[in-house]
C-alpha cells in the first residue's frame, strides 16, 4: 500500500509557535521600536537647536553695543560742591607752604591789656617783645612761621603758643580777654613757673609768670603794662 504523500515540503512549513512566544515578540519589537525613539529623542535633546544658537549670538552681540554705547557717552559733569574739604582745611590753615600745627579757637581775641615778653638769661635782660598787637604767638624754631623764633636745639618747630582768648572772668565780673599757655606736643615740653605743663592743653598766665621752653636756658616774663603805654 502506497503512503500517501504530503504535497506540501517540509521547508515550506512554518515552524510552530506557541501562542506565548508570539507575544513575547511582538512585545520585543515593540520595546525596541520604543527604545530607537527614545534615543532619537535622546539626540535631538542633546543637540542644541540653531535657532538657541542665533539667539545668544543676538543677545551677546547687544550687549557689546549697550556697553560700547555707554562707553562712548559723555560723563555728566559732577556738581559743584561748596563744602571744605579736608584739602582746603590743610591749606587754609597753612603759612607760606608750611603747614601750622596749630588753628587759634572761636574765643580768640587780641587783648584790651598790653603785655609785654621779657627774656632773661640769668639775671641779665636779653630782650623784651610787645605781646599785645595780636591775638595769638607762636614760639619755635621755624622762622618761616615763627611770630618769636627761639633756636635753642632743643626747641621744636612749633613748640608753644601764647593765646588771647575771651572767657569767662570772676574776677573781673563777667567776661574779659585773658593770657593763655598752650603746648604743641613738643618733644622737650614747656614749663611753667619750673613745672611742666602738658601738651594741647591751656594754661592761664598770670602778671609775671616765667616760661620756659625745652632746655634753654632762657627765661620768658610775662608782664601787663598800663592800657595807656605802647
């Protein structure tokens, strides 16, 4: 008996699939059609777009000119100002490009008394100097700014000051225009009567106190004349 013969040959036939691994493939091309588009995706974000590109050429480009604008405008003129600076304070208190260490006070006055300044050198008088004719004297070596040069070496630039000022007088019922010592920081001191006095500090005079500067041996008599004397 003759079998019967397939006409179909077995390379024609498919091989058979369970209903599972089909799925299983269709799932696989599936996710690897999901995974090609998110790389795609992937590149294109990572890309930067052209149009981003001319925009921050755009920007940087406006920036340049606002900057060279604002270079190239004119600086508005600073208004005046009419207050004392710290310059024109030195400056003011300056004498012949020197500048002072001191500035006499508001009280400051010229006196109604005369005074005359006698030097001694020992016993003997060495010099007497009208004292009246101003309201203040500076005493130093300095004699660019010196109103009585005194060249001892031991003797600063700008030792002392005899200052004229208008205060209070219980004496005299009032106010009234009194005598005034006052050291200029001076690296020997000034001494009153033998006692030295401290610096930047006023001493009042009275009639015929002795003064004293560094190491000189000279020293200086106050003394009040008549107000009708020279």
């Amino acid at each position: 008996m003759e079998r019967r013969r397939d006409h179909h040959s077995n390379h024609d036939r498919k091989p058979y699939e369970r209903p599972n691994d089909r799925h299983n493939n269709n799932d696989r091309e599936r996710e690897g059609g999901r995974s090609r588009d998110r790389v795609q995706r992937r590149d294109v974000d990572e890309g930067e777009p052209p149009s981003n590109n001319n925009n921050n050429n755009n920007n940087n480009n406006n920036n340049q000119q606002q900057q060279q604008q604002t270079k190239d405008a004119p600086k508005p003129k600073e208004a005046p100002n009419f207050g004392v600076s710290g310059a024109l304070t030195a400056e003011a208190n300056t004498f012949k490009g020197v500048v002072l260490k001191y500035a006499e006070p508001q009280e400051a006055r010229k006196p109604v008394t005369k005074y005359r300044l006698y030097s001694f050198k020992g016993k003997e008088q060495v010099d007497m100097i009208p004292v009246s004719r101003q309201s203040a004297y500076l005493f130093g070596r300095d004699r660019i700014v010196a109103d009585i040069p005194v060249d001892h070496p031991s003797i600063s630039k700008q030792h002392a000051v005899l200052q004229y000022r208008f205060v209070s007088s219980s004496d005299q019922g009032g106010r009234a225009v009194k005598p005034y010592i006052i050291d200029l920081d001076s690296a020997n001191g000034t001494f009153l009567n033998g006692q030295k006095i401290d610096g930047s500090r006023y001493y009042e005079l009275k009639n015929q106190d002795v003064i004293k500067f560094g190491f000189s041996s000279r020293d200086h008599v106050l003394m009040a004349e008549d107000a009708d004397e020279d």
